[in-house]
C-alpha cells in the first residue's frame, strides 16, 4: 500500500512519498537556487525546513547543505546523511513527525506548486561519460553498418563501452536545443562540406550520479558501487549521425554529440529505486571477477519516448523501452571505469548509453526505428519522419511501478531549433 501523506498526491503521480527526488529549482526572477524535493504536484523547499532545524540528526545538524544552488553539498556528505535526509521527509509528510502539519505557516512557506518554480540543473557537474551499455543498440547499429555476423565488435561483451564527453553541453529539461553545423561526408562525393546537420536524432538513455571520492589509482570495487551512486536521472544525448559518421574513426565521437546532452531536472535517488532492483541479464562470456556484483544490480524502469512535430496537437509515443534491457548494468559500469584507478568526484555523471530493447518499438533512437531512414516512421497526423525535423519536440520519461504507487523521473523534454 502506497505511504500515507500530509498533502494530496494525485493518481498516478511520478512523485509520492516513497520517491522523494532532488532538484535545485527557483520562485522567483532574482531568487537564489535552492534545494527542494518533489511531492505530488508541489516542490518541498529543503532549505525552509533546514533554517527551522527540521534535519537535526547526527549527519546534517548545522550542515547548510539546502541553502545551495546544487546538489553537490549534500551529495558530498555521503550515504548516512542521504539515509538521514530521507527519513527526515517522509516523517514529516507523512505526519509521524507533525511539525509540518501541524504549522500552516511553515507549509505556507516550505511547499510551492511545480508550475510555479523554475528547476534548475541540479547538479554541478565535473565530468561526463557516455557508455554504449545496451547489446540490442550496438547490434542493431553494427548490423546497419557491418552486417549482423559482424555487429557486435569483440570487445562488446567483455567489457562496457564507453568515451568521455562533455560536461559543459548539458543542460537541463525544457532548454531547446539548435540543430548543429558540422563536416559531413555526401554519399556520393569523396569531398566533405559544411552544413547544419541532416541526420538529428535522440537517444534514450538513463544517467546517475556520482558522490564521493575515490583517490586516484584506488578502483571502486563493484560490490561498493551503492556507496558511490547518489541518484538517476533520464537522458536525452543528441546526436547528428552524419556529422558522427565522417568524424568518428579512429577516436570515436566528438562534434557529434558535444553540443548537447538534456537531463530530467529530478535526481530519483537510488534508495527509492532500491525495491525495484531486479537481476541484470545472463551474461556470456562470463565476466572478469571485477565486473560480478553479488547483489542484483539492474533496475526495472519503464521508459518512453514521445515526439509531437509542430503541426500535432499532443505527443504521440514512438517507443517504450527498459532500462533492464542493459546488458551492463550501472555497477558494472562504475566499476569498470574506475577500474584503473581512474579518481570520479562528486557531481560526475556516467550515462548508460541508448537503451533499446529486442522489438522494434522498444527501439531507442530515431536511427533505429527508422532503420537509417529506410522505414520511416509514420505519425498519427500522416506525416512520416526518418530523423527529426525543426520543431519537433522530443519528450522522454520514465518509471517504476510499485504496488499502488510509482517512482517516477518526470519529463525531460526539448524542441528542435533550426541551426544559427
């Protein structure tokens, strides 16, 4: 049965009490960030809470970690205090703790309506992997390019693949994004040119964060991994394919993914994603022991992609997806990143990579579902698309189903703009 609550939570909201996600979010023009949680359709202003003491156990007293204008702070204080912070709330929307109901004006104070904030970019965020985690991505796109006996290259299926990209090009939920310039090779030419992007897709995909620091040349062990991952958000990683076919041998992307990567504005924790923690696929060849976690490490997210062009009246799915369809989950990929002794600090986001699942409408980017534009997608209204077209609005969004309740991530949705 879902948790009691102080307020009313609509039906079917991504965000009840057994969720309780972080944003950094604004009221006003002018205000200073601060930390809140999302409940229902209102925003828990943390800081409101701090100032009355309200989080006065042994990891937060006197911290000052929701004054903040990102999560970093409280991300930083480690997993006692994230426990902390968690019990703290709900005691006090469920009303086992009644200094929140029963104060009108501190709830006065303390709970703004969402569609009166402005959420920010929660996090400050350092450095940036992508991973390319999902074996039904990499082999529907290897089968485009070399054939299905050479989809997946040999390295695949012993370790996560994965390159670093840019932190700076994230930007968060509702910020559209300008189609891009780049080189691109013309099928039937030898000579590249320069010219806004043709092929502009989206990716599906899921990130987490990063907290604490790990000292340089000191792995992370796989089975410490909960120890250092604060919490998910979804992603969008924007892709211009024919930009990314002509540069991306020998040293994989570059242009083509550095000029945007969108994020969900909530950071869904992962001790509310905790119940919905389900074995990772059966894996062969077998792992090295520093890829084998003891505990069950993948995570059942129900995940969407809708898309509504500028002569749609609302979004219209064009693919649902798992992050269970993985074939490396997020430990994994924590573990195998570090596995040098790379140091990852507090604020880093490692990103899964485009997760599509094994039917066609489980499939993951545009590249795919229109199979590199051979099968275009047909939308309710007639038009079809093989890539996305200037003003059209990708909208993705995910959630776990718990019994009479979900854990949801909310929307990160972005327009496309025409290039500068």
């Amino acid at each position: 049965m879902p948790l009691p609550c102080i307020i009313d939570i609509p039906k079917d909201s991504h965000f009840p009490v057994e969720n309780l996600p972080y944003g950094v979010f604004t009221i006003r023009t002018g205000d200073s960030p601060r930390v809140g949680v999302a409940i229902g359709d209102q925003v828990l202003d943390l800081a409101v809470l701090e100032a009355a003491n309200l989080f006065n156990g042994p990891e937060l007293t006197h911290k000052s970690v929701f004054a903040q204008d990102s999560l970093n702070a409280f991300m930083d204080l480690g997993r006692p205090a994230w426990l902390e912070a968690r019990s703290t709330i709900q005691e006090l929307l469920t009303g086992e703790n009644p200094a929140l109901k029963n104060n009108a004006e501190l709830r006065h104070a303390a709970l703004h309506a969402m569609d009166e904030v402005t959420l920010q970019l929660p996090v400050k965020i350092g450095d940036y992997t992508d991973f390319y985690s999902s074996k039904h991505h990499a082999f529907n796109v290897g089968t485009m390019f070399r054939g299905a006996e050479n989809a997946l290259m040999p390295n695949y299926l012993h370790l996560p693949v994965g390159y670093h990209g840019r932190a700076s090009s994230i930007i968060v939920s509702g910020q559209d994004v300008h189609r891009p310039w780049g080189q691109v090779l013309p099928a039937d030419s030898d000579t590249p040119v320069y010219t806004p992007c043709r092929l502009f897709d989206f990716e599906l995909e899921m990130g987490f964060f990063t907290a604490g620091n790990n000292e340089l040349g000191h792995p992370i062990p796989i089975d410490r991994a909960e120890d250092y991952i604060f919490g998910f958000v979804v992603v969008n990683d924007w892709s211009a394919r024919d930009i990314q076919k002509w540069e991306y041998q020998p040293l994989g992307p570059f242009n083509a993914k550095n000029f945007a990567t969108s994020i969900s504005p909530w950071v869904v924790t992962l001790d509310a994603l905790n119940p919905f923690r389900v074995p990772g696929p059966k894996q062969d060849p077998e792992p090295f022991d520093y890829l084998k976690p003891k505990d069950h490490w993948s995570l059942d997210i129900n995940l969407d992609v809708q898309l509504q062009t500028e002569d749609m009246d609302q979004p219209h799915r064009i693919a649902e997806s798992n992050l269970n369809y993985l074939y490396w989950t997020p430990a994994q990929q924590l573990a195998h990143h570090t596995v040098t002794g790379c140091n990852l600090r507090t604020g880093d986001l490692l990103a899964s990579g485009t997760i599509s699942g094994p039917e066609k409408h489980q499939r993951g980017s545009m590249l795919e579902l229109s199979w590199r534009g051979t099968e275009p997608l047909e939308l309710p209204n007639g038009e079809t698309r093989k890539f996305l077209q200037d003003g059209d609005t990708v909208i993705m969004s995910g959630y776990c189903q718990g019994e009479g309740y979900r854990v949801g991530f909310g929307d990160v949705r972005s327009k496309v703009l025409p290039a500068l």
